[in-house]
C-alpha cells in the first residue's frame, strides 16, 4: 500500500501524461489544420491569382476597348468640330453676303428716293419757273399799257395849265413819277420843291410818310433823306423881335418894379409849327418859326391862336424886362398879383 502523498503524485503524473497526450493530439490536430489551411491558403491564392490574372486581362481588354473608343470619339469629336466650323463659316458668309445684299438694297431705295425727291423738286422747280415765267409774261403785258396809259394821261397833264394855285407844283411831281417809271436803276434826281413838300411831310408825322411812301400810289424820296433834311431845319423861339422892341421903349421910363408884367398875346401868326409839350400833349406850350437853309420860311398855316390851350383859365405869358435880358414862363391861371397889361 502506497501512503498519499506518493498516491497523489502518481496521480499527477497519469493526468500530466494524459494532458501531455492529449496536447500532442491537438498540435496534431492543429497542425493538419494548419497544413491544411496551408494548403486552403495556397489553393485560395492559385484561384486568387488566377482570378486576379483574369480580370487584369478582362481589364487589359476593357482599357484597349475604351482606348479605341476614346480614339474613336475623339476623332468623331474632330470630324464634328470641323463640320462645325466649315458650316459656321459658310453660314457666317452667306449672312455677310445677304448683309451686303440688303445694304446694296438699301442704298438703292435711298438712292431712287433722292432721286425721286429731286425730280419732284425739278417738278416744282420747273412749274415755278413756268408759273413765274406767265406772271412776268402777264406783268410786262400790264405793265406795257399802264406806263402807255401813264405816259398819256401826265402827257395830257403837263400840257394843260393848272387852274389852282396850290396846284402850280403838280407838274414837278408828275414829272418825278414819269421819270421814276422810265428808270429802273433806282436814282432818280427829284425836284427842290417836291424836296421840301415830302420833308414837310415827314416832319409833321414820320410813321403817315412812311405809309405814304409805301403805299403804292407814288414814289416819293426816301425817308432816310427827308430825315436829314429836316434836321437842317432851324427853329427859333417864334416871337417877332419888333414886339420886344417896342416893349423896351414903352417900359424905358418905368421902374424896375413896374417893370414886372404879364402879356396877353391876343392874335399870333404861326408861321412855322406848334411845339407840343411831351408831359402833357392835350394842350399848346408854344409855338416855332421854321427857318430852311437860304433863308427860305414856311408860309402862313394858321391865324388866330391863343399861346396857350388849356381847359379854363387865364392863359398869359409871364415875363420880367430887364434892359435886354428876358425872362419868360407860362402859366394856365394868370400871375398871382396884379400886373400891368401891356397888349
């Protein structure tokens, strides 16, 4: 009999051998596993490889296939980029030619279009002319028997003594307006009396001689030359220097407060023309004496005129003598005191 301890270690053993045994068996087992995974491992890599030289060559064929479609559209793409542009091209030309067509169109419509406008206005023209030409036609047929009529009747006129005498310059103006008619350069020598007919007439209203002149019934001297010959004109005060005289010798013995008078001009021949005071143009401020160059003076126009026209009052000329100096002023309502009346 075996006590327990040495039991107990045989025991051991048997079980370590057991276990040894049974590790062997699995590393056995183990390394037919792993031989045949080895060789699973290498069968699996053969049909791995095989399979990968497969596809490399599946993806050999695909790549050559793309390569020869890429080549291919490629040059598809060429051959329509080229149709392209060879139909852009003979698009673009045909527009610039139909361009050029429209444009020549144009430019013939605005050439026919002015030419169309000028031959209406040669047309026009041309009817103008032919109107133009019968109107002249017309006039110088008028125009011929008015100056054979006017001829005539100053013929007759000048030969026939004037039975008035306002009318003994009338054969002057006749003779004026017949030669104005004859001559057609526009100078013309006009009388000296119808001269100073038409310069009294400007000088009493420019506007009515410029209606005169251009009214179409005679042809007078231009105003430009009334106008200068009226401002040769010389104009005094109008008063007769003989009246101051004899007041000098009436006032010599008086004082010179006595002096101090008013007069009162009864009757005065205007010889000339009546100044009208710009202010107040409804009533007479004095009169002028014309005097023309040479000495010549306007003949009487009027008798019987107050120096002053008013509505109401006194109307006197006030002045103070004084030896030869005068000193004149006019009122509407008589001095304020009274003075001594010399008429």
């Amino acid at each position: 009999a075996m006590d327990a301890p040495t039991f107990a270690c045989t025991d051991v053993w048997r079980t370590s051998a057991a276990l040894g045994s049974k590790v062997e068996q699995l590393i056995g087992v183990a390394n037919e596993a792993n031989a045949a995974a080895a060789a699973a491992a290498v069968g699996i890599a053969e049909a791995l490889q095989r399979e990968r030289d497969a596809c490399r060559q599946q993806h050999d064929a695909v790549a050559e296939q793309l390569q020869a479609d890429r080549l291919q559209h490629e040059q598809m793409l060429r051959d329509l980029t080229a149709r392209h542009e060879a139909e852009k091209q003979a698009l673009t030309l045909a527009l610039e030619h139909q361009r050029q067509q429209m444009l020549q169109a144009e430019a013939m419509v605005r050439d026919r279009a002015q030419e169309a406008i000028y031959d209406s206005r040669m047309l026009d023209r041309r009817d103008e002319q032919i109107e133009m030409a019968q109107a002249v036609a017309r006039s110088a047929k008028v125009k011929l028997k008015m100056d054979e009529e006017s001829v005539a009747m100053f013929k007759l006129l000048m030969q026939e003594k004037p039975e008035k005498d306002n009318q003994r310059f009338l054969h002057l103006l006749i003779e004026n307006q017949l030669r104005t008619l004859q001559n057609s350069s526009g100078r013309y020598v006009w009388h000296r009396e119808v001269l100073q007919w038409c310069t009294d007439i400007y000088r009493a209203n420019p506007a009515a001689y410029e209606l005169f002149a251009f009214g179409g019934f005679l042809k007078v001297p231009d105003a430009t030359t009334c106008r200068k010959r009226a401002a040769q004109l010389q104009a005094s005060a109008g008063v007769d220097p003989e009246l101051y005289a004899q007041l000098r010798k009436r006032v010599q013995h008086l004082s010179a407060r006595e002096r101090e008078m008013a007069l009162l001009f009864d009757e005065i021949n205007i010889v000339g023309d009546i100044a009208f005071k710009v202010s107040c143009e409804h009533f007479i401020t004095g009169f002028l004496a014309l005097r023309r160059p040479g000495g010549a003076r306007t003949p009487p126009v009027s008798r019987l005129v107050p120096t002053q026209i008013c509505q109401g009052g006194d109307y006197r000329f006030y002045g103070f003598v004084d030896g030869d100096a005068w000193t004149r002023k006019l009122y509407n309502s008589g001095p304020k005191r009274s003075p001594n009346l010399t008429t």
